[in-house]
C-alpha cells in the first residue's frame, strides 16, 4: 500500500485539473459546419442550437470594481483576462447544460484611458502614423485558449470583429488611429476600413499557440461575423468585407453583422452565409412576430440565427425562444437563439456579473434559486429546454452529476475560497482533524451564485464551528445539483493559531 501525503495528493489533484490544457490538441469534431440552402449543416446532420450568450469567454468586465473616474467618458469600466481554470469552466458550464455552440463579444480595441483603467486590449495602435493595427499577443493567447477548450470540449464559436458601439472599444477608436470620423469604419477606401481589413486578414490567418493550428483551420470556429451590430453597414461595405473573410478562411462561415434589417444584397452574395438580428425592447422588435418577419424577409436564401435578445421578462423571452424553435415560413426555420447573456464563475469563488440599465443581470449556469427576482431559474430552464427541442427532444435533459470544485488555499475559515463546479447548483462544506477523516458537515446546501458579489468585501461561507489552538484542520467541499453530487473536492488545511 502507498501512503500520499497532503502535499501529494493536493498536487496530482491539479495536475489532473490543468492535464486538459497541456495535452496534445484535441479533435473534438469531424467536419466544419457548413451552410445548405437555409440549414447549417454539421456533416449530413442538421445542426441547430440555443442557448444563453456568452460574450466575455476571452475578457472579462470586472464590474464588482465599479466605474473607472480616470476615463472621462463615465462610463468606462474595469476589465480582466480570465485564468485557464475560469476559461474552462465557463466553456464545461455551457456544453454541460447542452449548449453546442456560442457566440462571444468581439475584439477590443485600444482607447487612450485604458493604461489608467488598468485594461489591456486585443487591438494595439499602429507603430506608426500610417501603418496597421497591431494584435496585443498577451490577449490573443487568451483567445487561442478560448479556441482551444472550445475544440476539446466540443462547442462550437461564432466571433464577431469589430463593434459598433464604444464599449470595449469599436469602430470609433479604430478610426482614430488615423485621425478619420467613427462613420470612416464603414467606407471601404477609408484608412480605417483598411485597417479593418488588416485586423481580418491577420487574426484569421494567426497561428493557435495551443493548437498550432491557423484559425482559419480552427473546426471549432462554425464562423466569422462581419461585426457586432454594424447597422451602417452598406453594399459594398458587406460584399467586400465577405469575400475577404471567405478568401481568408474558405471552409468557416461568413455573418452579416448587420441588425434591425436584413439586407437585400447579402441575400445575394455568395459569400454571406448567415444572416442575424437582436431583439430588444428599446428597438421595437423583442417579440416573437420579429421572428416570422425576418424569415420572410429571408425566404429561405440564407441560413437565420437570432444572435442576442433579452433584457426582458422570462416568459416573453421564452415565448421570443419558443418561436425560434418552432416558427416555420417556406419550410425554413431559426438555425440558432441566444438569449442576452450569461457570466461565469470566478476563480476564487462567486460569479462575475453585470447589471443593465433595465435592472437585470447577467444569468448564471445552471442557475441559483436565490436569483428569483432575476427570474435565473426560469431563463436557465428556457434555455436547457430550447436546446433540448432543438435536437428533436421534448423537454430539457437532465443535469449531469457535477464535478468536483476547487477549493483554493485556505488563508482563514472565515472566508473561504472556492472555483464553483459547472453545473453545481449548491455545496457541502466538511471538516476534519486528519487527512483521511472522519469528516464532519459544517455547511451545506451554501450557494455560489448571488448577484452582486464583490470579493474584496463579502464572504460566501465561513467555518461556524469553534477551533483550537494549534489545531491543524483539513477542508473539503462537494458540489450538487437535483442529479446527484460530485466527488470532494481537494483537500487544503489551516492552521488555528496558538
């Protein structure tokens, strides 16, 4: 018999944890995702999805840090790169409730308050006056890692270029490199159009560092979106942007990027695959007709995917869901539904979240009973049973057994630390005076999961049980969820002092 100490068995726990990330490139899937008339197609098998959107897979907004006062537009935010661990539980959250592919935010673009906002970006300033945008390395590796887990986990990505709007950075900041209007972006013999094209050609053609795979051979790239919300988009604008996309990456799938009208001349054009909208109330169009509309519109030339829609009730948006599923005009139907949107766990405990203008936050996976005013619950479910029907089932499938959290090194019991497991829903807390027990519950059924989390002041569960000085204690933790529950955790220790 081998006996492992603490330190041993702590350490091949992670070992196995980030084994995934360090393994030979994983071949999760057969084919691209190719286009048939108004299917996508995965192989000869129809492929169609739903889901929530996660937009912050690659960089997250760190909103428990609240506003930056040093950019001066007053509404600039903090933002982060996310760790391998949160990376990947994020990616394990959606395709353990059944999610098959997803869209994510686009990439960001540098802005002249971000050294002081502490925010790095995708998108760095030319080198010179007249030269092209450079790739931030630092933040593409986060990117190739998004790529890479997607690949090995078996979710498909839908990434759009360049924004619209402001927030993380869009066409405005990209034309002022170059001194131009933010309405530049859309001229196609403008600099900033050409730095665009830039951006396109050399993320692209980059090279994977954990794959080594070019991204235009990425299978777990389903396809390239012109943009998020390009509503200025023009003919010549989209005809010359897809074929540089399809020239550039022939076997990946091209987007209109455009929203709150579908384009006559993308219906056309060879190289536009996939067209979409957004539904918001603010726009007049968050109601399931949009959806007969648009498919009208279409009439079957292109493949139709509803890219986001929220910021509303749980039973109008799942009427929204319900009528992406079923709603049929000439035979065509909805390839795929995001609601807006989801946030995922932090590596040390809790969730990232945000909060709109309209009051609602950001949803949560698999969802915590807690969040009822956000009606989580009810979104989370509308989501998993939409998947669900979107493959032919009729009600949502069953949670998976989760798998074991993180529990991380133990500063005091008071606070404790934990990377929530992906489809957890609640977990016990149990405590020992030796490695091999007997263990002792000290919590249970303690939620990770409310909104508004801050981990510099709150604390999600702290040892209500008296201690001894000089006392080694050892700690564990088992997540659960309605299926059953997972194995413990890792095992850390504290020390009561004398």
């Amino acid at each position: 018999m081998i006996f492992k100490t603490h330190s041993t068995v702590k350490s091949l726990f992670l070992a196995c944890l980030f084994a995934g990330l360090l393994a030979a490139p994983a071949l999760a899937f057969e084919h691209f995702i190719s286009r048939d008339g108004h299917q996508l197609k995965d192989g000869n098998e129809v492929f169609r999805f739903a889901g929530i959107h996660a937009p912050e897979l690659h960089r997250i907004e760190d909103q428990a840090r609240g506003k930056c006062l040093d950019d001066p537009r007053g509404w600039g935010q903090y933002f982060k790169w996310p760790t391998a661990q949160e990376q990947e539980n994020w990616i394990q959250s959606l395709v353990l409730t059944g999610h098959k592919a997803m869209r994510v935010y686009v990439l960001s673009i540098a802005t002249q308050w971000d050294q002081a906002c502490e925010r790095e970006t995708h998108i760095l300033p030319p080198n010179t006056a007249d030269g092209m945008p450079r790739l931030n390395e630092a933040a593409m590796v986060h990117y190739d890692r998004m790529i890479a887990l997607a690949d090995k986990h078996g979710l498909r990505l839908i990434l759009p270029f360049v924004d619209h709007w402001k927030w993380w950075g869009g066409r405005n900041d990209l034309a002022a490199f170059y001194g131009e209007h933010e309405d530049d972006f859309y001229d196609i013999n403008s600099k900033t159009y050409a730095a665009y094209q830039s951006i396109i050609k050399q993320v692209t053609g980059r090279t994977n560092t954990f794959t080594g795979r070019k991204y235009n051979e990425e299978k777990a790239i389903m396809a390239w979106e012109t943009g998020n919300e390009l509503k200025l988009s023009n003919e010549s604008f989209v005809r010359t942007t897809a074929t540089l996309i399809k020239h550039q990456a022939p076997n990946q799938l091209v987007i209109d990027g455009t929203y709150l009208k579908v384009n006559e001349f993308s219906l056309s054009d060879p190289n536009v695959d996939i067209i979409t909208n957004h539904f918001y109330t603010v726009n007049g169009n968050n109601n399931p007709e949009q959806i007969l509309k648009d498919l009208k519109a279409i009439n079957g030339k292109k493949v139709y995917f509803i890219g986001e829609f929220g910021l509303d009730s749980a039973a109008r948006l799942n009427s929204i869901m319900q009528a992406a599923v079923h709603q049929q005009y000439n035979g065509a139907q909805a390839a795929g539904a995001l609601f807006w949107h989801f946030r995922g766990h932090r590596h040390d405990g809790g969730y990232y979240w945000h909060k709109e203008v309209t009051g609602h936050y950001a949803y949560h996976l698999p969802g915590s009973p807690e969040n009822y005013r956000n009606e989580e619950m009810a979104m989370a479910d509308g989501a998993r049973l939409a998947i669900a029907q979107m493959d032919g089932a009729q009600q949502m499938q069953p949670l998976p057994v989760p798998q074991a959290p993180v529990l991380r090194p133990i500063d005091t019991p008071n606070n404790f630390k934990w990377l929530g497991a992906p489809v957890g829903r609640w977990y016990r807390f149990e405590r020992a005076m030796r490695e091999d027990g007997p263990w002792q519950i000290i919590g249970d059924g303690i939620s990770d999961g409310r909104n508004g989390f801050n981990p510099a002041t709150d604390t999600l569960f702290a040892d209500p049980m008296p201690r001894q000085a000089g006392q080694t204690y050892f700690y564990r933790v088992i997540a659960f969820n309605e299926t059953g529950q997972s194995i413990p955790s890792n095992i850390e220790t504290y020390t009561q002092p004398e």
